[in-house]
C-alpha cells in the first residue's frame, strides 16, 4: 500500500530539527508571562532594568527559533510536495488508456495540484505547530498553577469545553471537505468541455445553456463551500467567547485575592498572558484542524492513484523478432470498452511488411480500435495480436511504440517551435531530417511562409495554426520517427484533396520498406492502397483490392457508389 510518509524520508532531518526548534521556541515563550510578573512587581517599582533585558534576550532567542523552525518547515514541505508530485505524475503516465479514461483528465489535473497542494500545505503546518500548540496549551495550564492554584483551576476547568469544540468541528467539517473535492472535479469536467468545444457551443446557440449548467455546478460548490464555511466560523468564536469567560473569572477571582494580600497585580497579568497563549495556540490549532480535515480527503484520492496498479504489464529487455514473420497479425482479436459492448469481435487480419493497407468502414465500426491495439495502447479482450511474429504483450512498451509510429484523428501539437514539434519523433534528428519529414508530410510550402520558418512558435495545441496545417506536422512528428509501421488514423481528414493526394504519394515513395495503414472514411484515400480492410460492426467485412472488393464485398460497393460515380468506382 502507499504511504504519504515514505516521501518525507529524505528530509527526515528538516522533520526533527524544525520541531525541535519550535518547542524551544513555545518554552521561552511561556517563561515570558513569569518574566512579566518580575517586572511589574519589581522592575517597574525598583526601577530594575535588568528584568526587562531578560525579557529581550528571550523574545529574541524565540525569534530565531522561529526562523530556523520556518526555513526547516518550507524546506520540507516543498520538496515533500515536489517528490510526491513527480510519483503521481510517473504513476498517471503508466496508466493505459483505459484506466486514464476510468479517472479522467480533470480530477487527475486537480489531485496532481490542489489536492498535493493540501498535502504540502499541512506538512508545514505540522513541522510548525503539532508540537507547539498542545505543549502551549499544557504549559499554560502547568504554569499557572506555579503562580496561583485556586486560579489556576478556572483556566483547567475550561479546557474540556475547548476539546469538545475541536471535536465538535473536525467531526462535522471531514464529510463536507471530501464532498467538496467531489464537486471541484465535477466543476473541473464542465470548464474542461466548455473551453475546449467553445466553438461547438456558438456554432449551436448553446451558450445559455452551459452557462445554466456552470453556474449549477458553481453553486453547488458554493454551498458546500458555505457549509464549510459555517462549521469552520463557529470555531474561532466559541474558542474566544470561552476564553475570554475564563479571563473575566480571573480578573474577578484575582480580584479577591488580590484584597487579601495573597496575590499581586503582575500575577494577574501573567494569568491573562496564559489564558491569551491559549487562545492564540487554539486558534492555530483550528487552522490546522480544518487543513487536516482538508488533506485527508485530499490525501485518499492521492492514494487512490498511487494504489491504482497499471493493467499494461510492460515486461523488460529485448525481444527477437521472428524472421519472414508478418508485420502485424490479428488472430481472432476481439476488444470491448469498460463501458460498453464489443468494439472488435473475431478479427483475423495479416500485414505483410512493406504493405501499405487501407482501413474504412462506418462510423463505429472499430477503425480506429483496430490500430489503437497494435502499439497496444489497450490490451485486447481476447485473442492475440504479433507485430514481427511477437505478441505485443511480450515488448516492452518503448521498443514496441519505437516500431510503431500513429499519426491520430485529432492532431495534438505542444507549445515549442515548429522544429522542436516535428524532432518529438526523434529527438536525434538534424534538421535535414527534420525538414524531409516535413516535405513528406506536404508542411514545408506553409512552414517556409512563415516569419521564422522551422523556428517559428507553436502555441499550445496548435491553437496559432489552422487544422490541415496540425494534421500535417503531426503526420511529420510521426515520419521523423522513422517506424516500421505508420498508422495514419484519418489523418488527411482537413486537408483538401490535392494536398492529400501529394502526401500519400510521397509516403508510397518514401517508405518503400515500412509498413503502412491508411484509416480513412475517404474511398479514394484507400483505393490505391496494396489491400483494404473493411470493417462493419467490429468485425471483417471483407479484405482485398480495390476492384476485388468492389465485386464481392457490398458493404465496400455501398461505400463507393455513396462517394464516387459508378465509372469512377469501378476503375
């Protein structure tokens, strides 16, 4: 199971010497109120400079404690968060696209920030304040009854109405809290939709809408929020309406004690020192309990993940592969969603090497599916898929993703420079390479219209370019990987037609000895290709050439006569 306190192992020292200097801290400051007492009762009547010059060395010894006990605290609490936020990161990047999916992007965003946030946040708080305030609050209580015993009893009469307090906001704040995180995630799903289909939602008049359903979501977090809230303002009224009761009962029992001559003025004001102490220790200590209440919900849903094994068994070392073996063989693969039905059932397809294969069929009927198997972004249901006559599962995932290059359907670019965006295919590549990845991919004649051509900015997914010029720099990113096999899912889908007839010519020429997969809704994308697949309803509709498939297979004729002329079809 994970622990959180694993991650503080490496600042084990920061962890006892911050504490160490904290308690130094709070015993000086409770000698203060006793120094008090000396100097009004005889540093103020004698005129006795030396009680207040001790009262100085140890505000000041105090002062230092602190800081050291402060820079211990953010030293460990930062690298802390630091350690634990590269962990959750490594551990959300070896999830498989399923469980990714099971978690979402949002809620992931939000427990690898906010939630690590908390954590980091209390780490602080408890290297600063889990010593100090009871030891404040006990120490209070100790020396006041080395001043006076019978007053002494009223400031240990209050403190079990002060636990109950505590217990009473801790108890009912903990549900809310972990409620609240809940409806963050949620809140976090509708801006994530919204910002990214901002121009879905104008092209439609939805608006109104989604801004209904934000401000929905936005206040149920708010009323949580209140609920927090008012739970939370409770605390620090009641701690000060009981302590400050308490301070009226000793200036009124001290009072009496006072005109007996069993008591003088500087030990009144020591005992209203304590009782302050108390309640200003009180008051940290709300704040700390509400931030623990705060990083328990935070830190389940960190451990949620980090318990969360990776269902991709990615297996090390290298792995042979079998000679005259095929390119890529499904052998009765079948594939179903974890919420849904079968996306793939009973498919057996051969790809010989340096075959280039066309992939259409309908809408849902496991196109994209069948390529997402091959570098094993899922793990099939049943059935087993090779790739150079080894099942996938026996490659490391690297060395198998190294053989296998896949340009999407939605073109994703990173903020960088056109150059940096391309070389994510391979680091190694000069910027020759670079450059015939882009001629290649049809990018060359926008990139050198460009103010800084290859060294021109990309912004963050692109958003500075328009959707052709996306697709082909990631269909660039993927050339200059140089794999055995390309996948190009759709690939050319905003390209006009003679730009992607260009780009697959130039492909045929260029990758004369790799393998390739066309997906593609486009008859004419897939025409000339060595064979086409067809696919229907997750299974093989049929598998042959052009003109094979026109004869045979009606779901491909059916295809053709809704794209083409029946001349055309037929050529």
């Amino acid at each position: 199971m994970f622990k959180l306190t694993a991650y503080l192992k490496k600042y084990r020292k920061e962890c006892i010497i911050g504490p160490i200097f904290k308690f130094t801290e709070a015993i000086l400051e409770l000698f203060l109120p006793t120094i008090m007492v000396q100097i009004i009762n005889n540093g103020v009547a004698r005129r006795d400079t030396d009680y207040v010059l001790r009262m100085v060395v140890l505000a000041l010894c105090g002062y230092g404690c602190a800081l050291v006990c402060q820079y211990s605290a953010a030293r460990a609490s930062q690298g802390f968060g630091t350690d634990l936020r590269d962990a959750v990161f490594d551990r959300i990047l070896s999830f498989s696209y399923s469980q990714a999916d099971r978690f979402g992007a949002p809620t992931l965003t939000n427990r690898i920030t906010n939630d690590i946030n908390q954590l980091q946040q209390l780490v602080a708080m408890m290297i600063r304040l889990l010593i100090r305030w009871p030891f404040i609050c006990i120490g209070s209580i100790v020396m006041s009854f080395f001043l006076d015993a019978r007053i002494a009893w009223i400031l240990l009469a209050a403190t079990p109405v002060l636990a109950g307090i505590i217990y009473f906001v801790s108890k009912n704040a903990a549900p809310l809290y972990r409620s609240y995180q809940k409806k963050l995630d949620g809140l976090a799903v509708i801006l994530r939709e919204n910002l990214s289909g901002v121009r879905v939602i104008r092209a439609f008049s939805k608006t109104k809408q989604e801004t209904d359903r934000f401000r929905r979501a936005n206040g149920g977090l708010t009323e949580n929020g209140l609920a927090i809230g008012r739970i939370s303002s409770l605390f620090n009224p009641l701690t000060s309406l009981v302590v400050n009761i308490v301070i009226v009962l000793i200036l009124w029992a001290g009072n009496f004690q006072i005109r007996a001559g069993r008591l003088a003025e500087g030990q009144i004001v020591a005992f209203i020192q304590y009782a302050n102490q108390i309640l200003i220790a009180l008051l940290f200590m709300s704040n700390l309990v509400i931030l623990l209440t705060k990083a328990m919900a935070s830190a389940a849903r960190i451990k949620e993940i980090m318990n969360t094994r990776p269902d991709m068994e990615n297996r090390a070392g290298d792995v042979p592969a079998v000679p005259a073996a095929p390119a890529v063989e499904f052998r009765d693969v079948s594939f179903g969603y974890s919420k849904g039905g079968r996306a793939l059932e009973h498919v057996s397809v051969t790809v010989q090497k340096g075959e280039a294969i066309g992939i259409i069929g309908g809408t849902g009927s496991g196109k994209t599916t069948f390529v997402n198997l091959i570098p094993r972004f899922y793990d099939a249901t049943s059935g087993t898929i090779l790739v150079d006559g080894v099942p996938v599962k026996r490659y490391p995932l690297q060395i198998l993703r190294k053989k296998v290059a896949v340009v999407p359907q939605h073109a994703l670019l990173f903020s960088g420079t056109v150059a940096e965006n391309i070389r994510w295919g391979n680091a190694q590549a000069d910027r020759r390479a670079v450059q015939k990845a882009a001629e290649i991919a049809q990018a060359d004649e926008f990139i050198e219209t460009l103010p800084q051509k290859y060294d021109s900015p990309v912004l963050r997914g692109g958003a500075n370019l328009s959707g052709g010029q996306r697709q082909r720099l990631t269909i660039a990113r993927a050339i200059a990987a140089n794999p055995e096999i390309l996948i190009l899912d759709d690939a050319s889908s905003a390209l006009d037609f003679l730009t992607d007839s260009k780009l697959r010519r130039a492909i045929r020429e260029n990758s004369r000895f790799q393998t390739v997969l066309l997906v593609s809704q486009r008859v004419g994308v897939v025409k000339n290709t060595d064979r086409i697949l067809v696919l229907e309803g997750g299974k093989v509709a049929g598998i042959g050439t052009h003109s094979e498939l026109f004869r045979t297979c009606g779901t491909y004729r059916e295809i053709c006569l809704s794209q083409l002329s029946s001349e055309e079809a037929r050529q």
